[in-house]
C-alpha cells in the first residue's frame, strides 16, 4: 500500500507596503486638503462660523465706532473686559480670527465655484444623454400608439419639445429595424442660478472688502446756525478710515444746518427729523456758490460718491459769561441726550477769561470757568430736581454746577466734551461755586462778579459722512443673490426618452419615459399632459 503524502506550499511573506517620498506625502496632503476646503460642505461651515464671528461685532462696543464706551466697558468688566480684548472682541473685523474665517471662505468659495462652472459649460455643450435600454423602470412611464412612421413620429415629438435641449437617435442593432429615439433635458438655468448665488455671494464678499479698505466714515455733530464744516479727517468728531486711505485726498465738499427741525407726537414719540442744509460741492466751492438740500433720516445727501446721513437730534445750550471787566465769552455746546423719551440731556462748556484781566498766564489760568449739568428741553421740577417731561424746546431750563479753576484747556490732553475732568475736580484745580438751576434769560453770579447767563438752546444734527466705493456693486451682488436663489429654488431639471419602434402593418408604438432630476416625487400630472404633446394629433393611449 502506497502512501500518500500532502506537501503544503511555504508560506510566501506578505510583501511590505511601498513606502512614500517625503514629497508624495506632502502633495498628498496638500491635495487632500485643498478637497476638503473647497467642498460645498466646508463652505457651508465658514458661512455660518463668519456669521457666528460678527455677533460680538453687534453685541460689544467696538473701538473704530466708540472709543470712550470700549474703554468704559474693558474698565467696568476689569480681568475679563482685559481678556476680551486680547482676544481682539473689541476690534472684531479687523481681528485675525475674523479675517481669517473670512478669507478661507473666500478660497473656498472660489474653490467650489470655479470646477463646477466649467462642468457646467461642459454640459451645456453636451447632447442630451441616450435613451436607457429599459424605459419602463423610469419614474414616470407610458406607452403610446401613432399612427405617423417612426421619422415622422419622431419630428412631431420634437415639435412638442419646445424650449427643451433634444436631439434624435436612430436605434441601436439590438432594437428593430427603423426604430427611432428621442432624448431631452430642460432646467439647466437651475444650475446656473445656482452658480449666479455662490458667484454672487463671493462678490459682496469682495465688495464688502473693497469697500472697508478704500471707504471711510465720519461722524459730526451740526448745530444749527453755525459755520458748519468742510470733508477733511481733521473735522469730525470720529473718523474711520479704511486701511488704503490715509484722511487725504477725500471729496471736496463743505456743509452747514441752516435749521434743525424735530417734530413729536402729543405721546412724545418722534415724528420726523431733518436738517435744512446749505453746501458746496467741487463746483460750488470753486465759484463760491452754495445749495440747498433737506436730509432726513431715510433721504441722504449724495455728492462726489459721499453721503451724509442724518443719524440723530439734540440740544446744546448757549451760556453767556460776563467777567467783572464788562468782558464777554458767549459759547454753545451740545448736550448728549441721556433720555432718549424726552431728551434730558448731560453736557459741559470750559471758558477761558480774556487775558487782560489778569498778570501772569497762570492766575489767568487758576480763573477758567468750567459749567456742567443737565438740559431739559421742557422742564419739570420735582422740588430743584430737574427733569424734563416733553422732549420738544418748550420751556428749557438748565440745572448746572458752575467751577472756577484750572479746567484743563492748556494742558493739552484730550477732554470729553459732555463732562469735566473728574482728575482737576478731585485735585482741587477746579472749585465749585455754585450750583443753581436756571431758565432761559436767568443768571448767577460767582462771588468776584462773575456773571453766568443760561442764554437758551439750539437744535444740532448727528451726521454721519459715508464713502464706500464698492456700494453700487454690493447692491448689484445682493439682488443676483437673490435672483439666482428665486432661479435654484423654482426652476426643475427633467428628462423625457421616447422610443418610437415600427408596428407590422404601419404606425408606431411610442414608448415615453420621465425622470425628475431634482425632486424625490418626480413627475405630476404635467407628465401625461407632455405625453399627449410628443404624440400629437395622430396618437391615443395604449390600455
């Protein structure tokens, strides 16, 4: 008896992975992640984390927009207000994070835009597919019967095919002789406004860069009546610029309030502001001429690709010191409105006494008058608190506090206008001397003669100078946005296949076959409604 003996093979060793360059690695990596930025999904994600990003741009005070509130809230929230601002949540869109989100979504956008407007060109450069082998596992099918020939059959369907993408194929070889088919497409517009959203939304992006490094913005406050101001950096009360523009080289343009008109309804809610303003454009200040032009709060003034807003009203009060030479010093100053109802509104005016009155700078220094206190458009007295109870000029009246001392006009540091330094008050510098409440008319006198006078109030206007280069072409990047959305959202892709196969003795069975390329439901009614198009005249329904 033989024995049989089983050889096994040796056991062949795994072969070891073929190991990468460096530099395959690398563009691997680089690949991979320029896939991943550019794909809908991750532009989707830096659209709303840009969006998440701007909310403390709404919800804090910001540096470039107030100044004086940013300071008070980092000192108000001590560590934490310190902290915030290292994070940059003062200087929102100037921070890295925020131009960093801003332009990976910028790249991204581009990244998806580009590859899938080619694809799209590409396709409208493309016949419409061929009609599939089985029609009757298509959505929507039906079989027809015409009594045309197959060719001619074939014409009257692409007849009925108006305003569709289509084209007519002879059969294959495994279908009969003289068979005939038909293939069409319609709704490619939706791609394309789909493409008109995203290139869209990648323009106001860029608008929206454009405009903040080569616009700028100044605030100012007008009172009515006097001399005004001209368009350089130097006269607002803010000025943003944007990073290209330097304050220089601005439109040339010089504007004053004429009249200041505020109007309240009886239940003290502001009816309408506006300003009666007089100005010179280029040309007006090259003859010397003057406009007219009333802005309102929704009707700017627009020259030279600027516009003056009027964003706001208030009071400012005229005082009158006498000093006990006879000399006068007449000043008015806006309060800032500390009760947006019925305007009680906190401010402050410094006078600097005439020079001859006294030896040397610095007594004449330790005589400034210093005035703060609160302005009541319609005065109301609870006991000698003063309030006001209608916000329209009826009967003013201040309450003040009159100093006498050093106020701080020499010292060369920027003050707030709307109070005293509390620094001079404090140290001493700056002395109380009265404290009195005055209507318009009444004075009081300093224990030296000093006469202070409340003369009565005049209307100011907030006005707020805009130039933003790239405004036109936001707005024209806003409604292709919304076009293209309209377009996207409304607009179906469909495809229809016929086939049209030749009957034994003459006409033509007409199979019809729908796909909805954009829609889980697919077709309705309409369906049956484009069969009986395609068929024509000459055709019925197959049971």
């Amino acid at each position: 008896m033989s024995t049989l003996t089983k050889h096994s093979n040796p056991p062949v060793p795994p072969s070891s992975p073929q190991r990468q360059s460096p530099l395959r690695r690398a563009i691997a990596a680089v690949r991979n992640t320029w896939r991943s930025l550019t794909s809908m999904k991750t532009a989707l994600v830096l659209l709303f984390l840009l969006a998440v990003a701007a909310m403390p741009g709404a919800l804090l005070p910001q540096r470039d927009i107030d100044a004086a509130a940013t300071a008070k809230y980092i000192a108000d929230h001590g560590t934490l207000g310190t902290i915030m601002e290292k994070l940059q949540l003062f200087d929102v869109f100037k921070s890295v994070w925020f131009t960093a989100v801003y332009a990976l979504l910028f790249v991204s956008l581009v990244g998806c835009i580009l590859p899938r407007l080619f694809e799209h060109i590409r396709a409208l450069r493309t016949a419409p597919v061929a009609t599939p082998r089985n029609l009757s596992r298509l959505p929507r099918h039906t079989v027809r019967e015409s009594d045309e020939e197959p060719e001619a059959a074939a014409r009257t369907a692409l007849a009925g095919l108006r305003g569709w993408r289509k084209i007519s194929r002879p059969g294959t070889a495994s279908e009969p002789a003289g068979t005939v088919t038909v293939s069409a497409e319609k709704g490619y517009i939706r791609e394309a406004g789909n493409l008109l959203f995203h290139a869209s939304l990648l323009g106001v992006l860029v608008a929206i860069g454009v405009g903040q490094q080569f616009g700028y913005e100044g605030s100012r406050i007008v009172i009515a009546g006097d001399e005004g101001f001209c368009n350089t950096s130097s006269n607002y009360d803010n000025f943003r610029a944007g990073n290209l523009v330097d304050g220089t080289g601005l439109a040339p343009f010089c504007l004053k309030a004429d009249t200041v008109n505020a109007t309240f309804l009886p239940n003290a809610q502001p009816d309408m502001f506006s300003t009666n303003a007089s100005y010179q454009d280029r040309d007006g200040l090259r003859d010397g001429t003057w406009k007219k032009f009333t802005i309102e709060v929704n009707r700017p003034l627009r020259m030279e690709g600027v516009r003056v807003y009027m964003l706001g009203h208030g009071y400012a009060g005229t005082f009158t010191v006498t000093y006990p030479g006879g000399q006068t010093r007449t000043q008015t100053m806006q309060f800032a409105p500390q009760d947006k109802v019925f305007f009680l509104s906190s401010g402050a005016l410094r006078f600097d006494p005439p020079a001859e009155l006294y030896k040397t700078e610095d007594e004449r220094r330790t005589k400034q008058i210093g005035i703060e206190g609160l302005l009541a458009p319609t005065k109301q007295l609870n006991g000698s608190l003063l309030t006001s109870r209608y916000p329209a000029p009826n009967d003013p009246a201040v309450a003040i506090d009159v100093y006498e001392g050093d106020t701080g006009l020499d010292s060369g540091k920027p003050q707030n206008i709307f109070s005293l330094s509390r620094d001079q008050i404090d140290s001493g510098r700056l002395e109380r001397k009265a404290r009195v409440n005055l209507d318009v008319g009444q004075s009081t006198t300093l224990e030296d003669g000093t006469q202070v006078r409340f003369d009565g109030v005049k209307n100011f206007a907030a006005l707020q100078v805009s130039h933003n280069p790239a405004q036109n072409w936001t707005l024209v990047f806003a409604i292709g946005m919304l076009g293209g959305l309209i377009v996207s959202l409304t607009v179906k892709r469909r495809r229809v296949f016929v086939r049209l196969t030749p009957r034994e003795h003459g006409g033509t069975v007409m199979e019809i076959a729908g796909l909805a390329r954009t829609d889980q439901a697919g077709w309705n009614e309409d369906f049956d409604a484009l069969a009986d198009r395609l068929v024509g005249r000459n055709g019925e329904k197959v049971a």
